[in-house]
C-alpha cells in the first residue's frame, strides 16, 4: 500500500478524493491538510460533508494538518491537491521537493516541465519527470491533470484524432455548479437563469486540449495543430458537464466509423488494468435524447464519459457533431488526478 | 381598430397573444378559437392561465369559439394562430380563403408562396402575398413567423450578414421549457439535468436562418449562400433563449466595429415605428457575464434580443463569437407575428 | 430463492423494483408485466430508463408480458404491483387470486381485509391475511404498503407513540416530483414555483398514518386516536421527501429523551436482519441545517429516515417539532413493497 | 415632493427600493448610501443590477454617498434602509436623530419605543414616534417593518383575528433564495435540494406575528395572546414565500364567511389611497393548486399576499387551513418600508 495525503482535504474536490480513496486497493489515506483553521481538529469535526454518499469511517478520527511540507508526516508518499490556483502556485513547488504531487490545481499545468497528463490520452508525457526533477533538484515531482471540461472533450477527440485529421473544433459547453466550489455560483445566479461566462475556462479549453492531443519527443511537448474555439456556460445542473461538439476533418469520414472509433477506444489504463479506470473511458449511446447528465454522469462510476447524437453535419463539409457529459468532480477532478497516480505507481515507482 | 381572433388562445402562446393584443392601439379581440372542449365556455372558464400577469380583464367574457372557419364571426380580419404544426397544416389554408393569417405554427413556413418574415430582416419577403392569392383564389393569405430560436439568431446576424461576408455560423443553443408549451418537458427531464435534443429544431434554425437573410427577387425567394450548423438543447430556464454562436467572415474584422454594427441596427418597424418595434432590436451589453436569460429576456418587452460577450475567436481565422438572449415566447413566437400583423397592417391593409 | 414478478414494470417504481431486487439474495425477478403495448418485447426495448444506476444485465432479456394472469408464467410467487390505482383495483384481486402480490398502489389499501403494512410499525397487521383468504377464497393474498409521505412520517412516530402519549400531529410536505412518475409533473410548473397541492395526498396521510400506528386485536384494525393534520406541496426535488412535523404531546417530555427514543428504534425487520431493512429506521441528526434531501435521501440505501432539527416547541405546551427526510421512490414505494415480501417471506412462507 | 434616500442602496432589497420609488408621486430619490467601496461612483458604476427590469435612467448619475450621517445631503427627508442587521443597530439611531428612517432591517423591531409596523395592521402603533422622540432627544425617528415572511402571515391573519378568537396558529415555510441576498444561498445549498432551517426566522415569525396584531394601549405595546409555531425553509424558488398555515379558533366557523373575511380585508392604506397599497391587500383564490409562488408573487404588483386551499381543517376541532404566497422583496421588505413611508407622509408630516 501507498501511503496517500490530501491538500485542500475538506473542499468539494477533498471529498472526491476522499471517496474514491477510500476503499482503494492500492492508497491507504494518512494524511489530511486544510487551512489553519481546520488545523488540529479531527476531519469530521473540521468539515461540513457535501457529498450524498455518507464520510467513509476511515477519515473521520483523521488529525487535520496545516497545507505546508514541514507539518506533512514523513510516511506519505503522493500527495493528492486540490488547492486554490494562487496557493498551490506556491506551495505545491514546496511539497515536491519531497513529495510527488499528483494536482488538479491549475496552477503548474502550463509549466514547461510539468507534465499535464490525462492517462488515456498521453502517458508518456510523465517522461517529462525526470527533467522536471533536473531541473530543480527535486527528490519528488509535479504532475497535474487538465481543467474538468477539458478532460471530457479531450477524451471524446483523442480517438478521433488518432484515426482522422481534425480541422477545427467548437465546443460550447453547459457546465454544472459543483465545478466552483460549495460556495462558487449563488443560487441567483444559476435558478431560472444560465450565467454565460466562466472565468478563464475557455481559455483553459484551448490551449490544455492542444497539449494533451500534442507530441511528446525529444522532451520537448509540441502542441497539436488543429484550431479549438471554446464557449463556456454554467447551467443549474448539480454534476455533469454536457458539451455540444461540432468537428471539421479534412475528408468526409463514415458516421459509423466515428461512432465505432470512439467506442471502442482504449488507453493506457485499460491495458494495465488500473483500479480506476473505466471499461470504456467514451460510452456511445444512440438514443436521440442521450447523454443527459443527471443519467449519465455517474456512468462506469463517473469515469467514463459518455456520448451521443454522435451525427453528419449536413450543413458544414467534412464535418460531424455530438453532445458529451462528463462528470465533473470525479472524471473531471478527483478521479483524474487518482487515475495519474494510480499510472505513476504502476509505471514509475 | 382591426378585429383579430387567436387560433389555440387558450395555450401559453395564445395567452401570450392576449396579453401582447390586450391594450394594443391598433387591433381589437374579438374572437378566441380553442378546442370544442372549450368552446361554448367563456374564455375565462374555458383557460387555466399560465403567465404571472393576471388575465386581462376584457378577454375574460369572450365565448370561445371552434378553430373552424364557419364558427369563426365575420368582423375579423386578422387571426393569429399558435396551433400545433399538424392541425395548422390543415386548418390554416381553410382560413386564409377569407382570413389573413399570422402563423406562428411551423406548417406552412417552407411553403415556397408563403413568406417567412421577421419584420427588421426581410420585410420585402411580404411581396409573396399577391403570388400567394393568384395561385390559391384566396381572399386572404397566410404570414410565418420562424421558430423563437431561429428569430433571436437571425436578428442578430442580419446587421452582420449586411456588413460583412459570413462564411460560416455555428450555434448551440441552450432553450428555455416554456417553448414545449406547457406540458411539454416533464419535470423529470430538466431538474438537475440538460435534455440535449429538441425534435426538429436544429433543421429549423438551419433552413430559416438562410432564407430569411435571404434575397427576394422577381417573386422568388433565393437563400443565404452561407453555411450554418446547429446543435440544440433544452435547460431549466423558464422563458428566455440563450445562444452561444460562433461566426467565421471572409476577412478579419474589428471587434469594435462589429458590436456598433449589432447595437445600432434598425429595420422597418423601426422606421415605420411601429407599436411592438423594440427600439433597438439587438441591444450590445459589455459586462463580462451578461446576458442572462432570467435578466435581459425582457428587455424592451421582450421583444429585443441581447447580445454580450462579442469577442474576437482567437483560435479560429477571421471569426469572433458571442451569446445572445432572446425571449421565445414574446419575440420568438407572439409577438413575432404581432409584429407582422403590425407590418401587414401599415404597408399592406 | 424465490421467483418474482413486478407488475408495471417499464414506469419509474418499477424501475426502482428491478435496481432493488437485482441483487437480492432471496428474490429472482422472472416476470415483468406492462402494458400491451410492451407486452412481447424485450424488457430493454419496451422501456426508457431513468435511473442513474444503469439498468441491470439480467433484466434486459425478459420479454415482458403483459399484466393479466393468465399471461403470467406459473413459476412466480410474489408479484410487485406499482400500477396505476385505477387499474390495480381492478386486476390486483384477479391476480391474488393464485399469488401473493405486495402492493404499492393505493387501490386496496383502505379495504378492511387487506393489511396495510410497514415492518417496523405494525408487522401483525399480516394477521389479517388468513381473513382475507377466507373472506375471498383466494390461494393468494394482497399485502399493501402505505403512501410514500405516509411512510417516512409513520417510521418517525411510531417510536414517540409508542413511549409516549401523542394529542396532536401538524404536517406540512415538500415533496419531490418523482413521486409523481416520469411525466407526472411538468416542469413549467415546478422550475422557480412550488404547486401547493397533490390530488388525495393529505387524506392518505391523515388517514394511513392513524391506521399504521393502531392496533389489531381479535382480527380487527382500530386506529390510533391522536389527531392528525396535513398540508401537502410540491417542490422542484427529484427524489426525497422533506416533513416539517409538529407534534403536541399530552405531557411535557425531555427534548433529549425524545431524540434518542427515535434513534434507538428498531423494528421487526431489524430484529429479523431482513436484507432491506436499515441498520437503524430513524437516524436523527444534530447539525442545524439537515436533513437536506439530497444529502440525506439515499442514507441507508434510502431505506433509512432521516430527522433533524428535533427541538422544543416553546410556542406551545408539551410540544416539539422536528424535520423529516425521506426517499420516496425508495422506502416510500418499491423498498417499502420489497420489504413487506422481505417480512412475508421471512414469517409466512 | 418629498426627498428620499436609500441606506444600502446598491443591495437587492436597495434595487427593489429604487424600482418602487423610481415613478414614485411623493417621493423623489435624491441621495443613495453604500459602502466606503461604492462611495464617490455614479450609482450605475457602482452597482451590479439583478432585477429583471432594467435600472431606471433616473438613478444610474447619482453619486453614492458614504452610509453615514455626515455624508447624507441635508435636503432629505425619509431614509430608507436596508441594511445589515449589525450595522442597522448601529447606524441607524444616529440618522435617526435628523432623519426618519423607514427601516426593512429586523434591529430595531423589539424596541420597545420603536413601532414594528404594516399599515393594514396596525397603523395606531405610530403613536410609539412621540415616545421614542421624547425619550431619545431626536428630531427624527426609526419606523420598522417585520420580516418577509412574517408580513405576508400577518396580513392574513388580521382579519381573521379580528372577526373570531385565534387559539394557535401553526406555520411552515418555503421561502425564495432572494429573501437571503444575492450571495446568501449557494447554488449547491438548493438545486434538487432544500435547505430546511433559516438563521432566527422561527423567532422573528413567533414574535413578530404576536406584537403586530396586538394592542397599542397607553404608550404601550401589548402582544396579542394566541399560540403561534414556525417552521421555516429555503427552496429553489427565486422571488415569492409560499407558508403552510393551520389556524385553531376557539369555536367552529364556517369556512365561506372565512374566505369572505379575508377577501372583503380593507385597512387604512386603502382608507387613505396611499400610492403603493394594493387593492385587496389579500387575494383569495379557489383553484385548487394556487397560490404558486412564479404565478401569484406579483399580485397588485407585490404588494398583495394570495391565499388559497382555504378549507376546513376535519382532523381537528374548530380548525382551517390555507396556503399563502406573498413577494418577499416587495411587499415582504422594500414595498413595506415604501407603504410604512407613505402612512406617514400622509398621517404624520
């Protein structure tokens, strides 16, 4: 067993992982960090749990830890984060010194030497850890995962991508509450209303999805070269972001054939067979009114994203579109941050 | 004072006609058509009334009639009609022998001698009329109206179309239940949850976008030559359309240049001055997160779409991209055929 | 293992029979029943699922059939019945007449020689089956459940009956729109609205619950003579029904004691360890602002209630008052139907 | 004319404010008061706009003064304020010794020299002004209004305490989100959700309710002396408090001359014509499933409350019960300071 800990371990995304960690095969949780606030107090007595499935036994007698390396105990070797960007900024360089720090914060995804990795889409990019850690003289490392509508839509086109030549991409999304946080979206906000903007998401989108579908040589990642415009909107939906995609190639391609690449795409973690990986990390589903989130966000639980309406846009050359639902804070957040670990103690350590 | 009956006046687009024709200058109600459930019945007894603005006081004693010519008095000239496509397609011709009908059923939209009009974007299309009488022996004639979605996106890409050249337009809507009618959408299907299908509506939103920004010559109308894919899908919104559209020119424009052009367009009704005329009829908001369907779908009576987030698409050649509110039940259904009738009214009558 | 059947299996309580019999050590679904419209097709064709739980492997193959005896097979002993009142009174007692059906329909519940059941609250009220037979001549039998408001408040007063000596019950409702089936509830009615009536709900409440909390002696029911009234609501919740309960005791009773009477009941079915029953029926809960159907419908497998807010009423003598959660579609239908086969099985068999 | 101003001006219940007085006979808004923030900016500058109508022209130049009294213009008559209950206690009483103050915050409502007013309830309480100018040495004074929720049940239950004796009175709430401020209620906190307890709303309702239908005697405010009991909760509803009220008189009456009672309830602002005092300050309706908040909030443009389902209580003796939804924003805060302001005018300047 590795010994796990978690930053940011009584926000939404905490408990994620705290959820996903419980039973797992592989991670035992040791650590909890929280603000100095919650510092010192059992973890149930620090955290107001949001989570319809009840706090696992595990964690509750947990003594919450302050959020820096020197309060941290010695015998945890991941850490889990999910911090706020400014904070993990600073403090998730200090953690790697010692620690490997599989993040969802967005803070280092962008850094040169720090792999953004999603495990079906691009594992070798954990290559890069090792001149992360020349660089810096660290003994531990950063890998982080993308933002949460990244990832769904990044896994949808990875297939396609590998089979086609993708032009363009437009992606409009429909993003749920929980992705801001207990606190992030008012109720008047978001009841009999849609709130079209989502700070910095769209710029997230572009660029993170160019990356992940990029090359890994020599070192160095090159990003893919197809062109990605993004709109992001927040919808009262509890979790599960849906997503209307439409793509261009460059020929016309058989709508089956799509169809049939997306659904039978396997990465990484489906031949390794890692603990959290989804059977199928794209569902496709033929009904007309599918994927809906409140259905279909919990599918493979939550690992896998699902798809549907996949169609020929008759209007547009060479062109098909499809809607997709993801869920949000566990394939979009906690889980894609586990399944990164779950990648690095089976390849890595 | 024009008499005018309503077609389906007990249904939430009929009573939305009641309120619009309530106090209206120019036309008078004096007759209601429903069901044979509820005719005979006075119209207060015969209707369960929907909107937060009580019933006028002057519909209340009217006895509704059957939606059939000969139940029809003869001292109407103009009926609005919001009936079910299927029944529309029936009745509507019956009625226009001696009628003028302002539809807002999808029926008879694509008829080629049946004008499709938005009153600020192809007011000239009025001019099937008389092919439309010659071909038929009608006394009277039939005028569509498009569907709510199509109206709040061709409003706005009507001073676009006129200023540049418009490749390609993509849209994803995110549509509010009100536009099922009132049972339409269960409850079930849109509490926590996004319904990413609505029957026919992508068609629609393709098809009558391109001939309303159409040409009018020598008594055909010929389409815009641009291309234009939709992705459609219904939200727990009340009322309120909200849009996400993505729009590629030929050659790059100026961000700036392109909000002026939106805020500071005019049509005929807004020469004309008609009654129901928004006075801008697309109002150009600079707020980040603006707009937002429960806070601009009434913007100047709900007959105004507003715009915000009209940005440069930096990922894309030549494009910029924006969201667009519009009311779907005021601008894009009833009063969209008010102002018809008000258009039919000045230049025709 | 015992074979059974669910009639109305392809509607929203037959849904959740299926997901709560699809494991189920003692139960083995071998019959599913709609309408004629069904009849003869594969389960997974005939029916639109809606839960988020995907449906089960070993249903999709069932052909159903359709819902009269003579279609059902002979191998089945136990029918669920969630069909519609009207048509349950008719058939359930064709169906009785050679199975044992255990009813969520409302039909039978009222009548004299039919037990109205809850384990926990009044598992003699099975004395009346041999009654029934005798009465009938019926091989079978019909057991009922009550009403899905009346179940999770009953569960939450049988204790306080029991210990101590009740005057008076006020109880008001906010209840999910599941409860009303998939189309039951349009969403124009409930999105930014609350509909303040459900046909017949609070004459089941007012008088079930007596019923439920009565005695049986010498094979006879007698109500329970406290009073009780209730005002009935609904909310835009998908599942999980919330109580507000206000309760006037004949003394003046210890806020403590009263909260441990609740969360130390037990009943029959955990004294037997029935597979569906909740460790505890009542969990009663000290944060401030619980329980919160979404947080707390699912507790236990949503086969638990969950109270919160057990305070003193300092407005009135001898009186507290106290907040109520509880699944509706779970312990409030099909789990409370399942659990009744659970007792029969267990104590009758 | 008379000058007004607004303490927290740029709030929701301050917009509210500003709607209501915007085309206002009497009064005419001439200084607005925000925080330190806002003060010095054009109030269109300073403020983000969350109602559905848009900011009256008439507002957006004024410039936001400082919240206290050496800031405030001194040609000012009547301060309106809605501020925060903390820094209401305190600043109030120092505006209020040069300015009246029609206050919406709950500060000040059990002093004992301030009157807690509704103009159709208890007008006479005004007499209280002399007093607490008497024993405080101001030459202005402090007026309060009750909490929303608390006014729309007083309403409707001052005639019925009027024509018959009240023994207890029980009440549940679902309130709107609006009723806690923009930023009060996460989305979180209510999408398919319930959030069943308010911070100190069951003691406001409690002793509210009792001080305003009570006695003004001598100087000497003396609470009426029937039971009453809350029970208070937040649904997903934007605008309008639907409560659950079950009434005990002390005799059987019948439930027509209630209904009657309550429709024919006329008080002094009707007497009087006061500019903002609904027609019938309750509405009665006899559809069986109104009232409904999205429908029935904005009645006599809010500032009417709308009963319905009043029917006789059969489970208890001399009982009736009925369900209320009233505007929380208009009649339950800026409307009430609004009519409070215009009793005055007319009775007291």
């Amino acid at each position: 067993m590795v010994n796990v800990g978690i930053l940011g371990a009584t926000g939404m995304v905490g408990q994620r992982f705290i959820q996903l960690l419980d039973k797992h095969p592989d991670f035992d949780i040791t650590a909890l960090a929280a603000s100095e606030r919650s510092a010192g107090k059992r973890y149930e007595d620090a955290t107001t749990w949001y989570l319809d499935e009840a706090m696992p036994e595990s964690v509750k007698d947990i003594e919450v830890c302050e959020t820096k390396p020197e309060a941290m105990s010695n015998d945890v070797d991941i850490l889990f984060s999910s911090l706020p960007t400014d904070f993990a900024a600073k403090i998730e360089p200090a953690f790697a010194q010692d620690y490997i720090v599989a993040s969802n914060a967005s803070a280092m995804r962008m850094v040169p030497d720090v792999p953004l990795v999603i495990p079906e889409v691009n594992p070798e990019f954990l290559g890069l850890i090792e001149t992360q850690q020349k660089n810096r003289g660290w003994d531990g490392f950063i890998v982080t995962n993308p933002n949460c509508s990244t990832i769904a839509l990044t896994l949808t086109l990875k297939p396609i991508y590998d089979a086609y030549n993708i032009n363009k991409v437009y992606v409009s999304t429909m993003q749920a509450i929980s992705g801001a946080g207990y606190n992030g979206v008012p109720s008047m906000a978001i009841v009999d209303n849609i709130i079209p903007y989502i700070g910095n998401e769209e710029e997230k989108m572009e660029s993170e999805t160019l990356q992940l579908l990029g090359s890994f040589e020599d070192g160095v990642v090159k990003d893919a070269d197809f062109k990605l415009s993004a709109s992001c909107h927040r919808v009262g939906v509890v979790d599960g972001h849906t997503e209307a995609v439409f793509v261009e190639l460059d020929k016309d391609e058989d709508i089956d054939d799509i169809k049939q690449t997306m659904a039978n795409f396997k990465g990484r973690p489906q031949e390794l067979g890692l603990y959290s990986a989804p059977k199928n990390p794209v569902i496709v589903k033929e009904e007309e009114d599918r994927p809906q989130p409140r259905l279909d966000r919990s599918a493979d639980g939550g690992m896998a994203v699902t798809v549907g309406r996949v169609r020929k846009d008759a209007a547009m050359d060479n062109s098909f579109k499809y809607v997709l639902v993801g869920h949000n804070t566990v394939r979009g957040a906690a889980g894609a941050s586990v399944l990164n670990a779950e990648l690095i103690n089976k390849e890595i350590l």
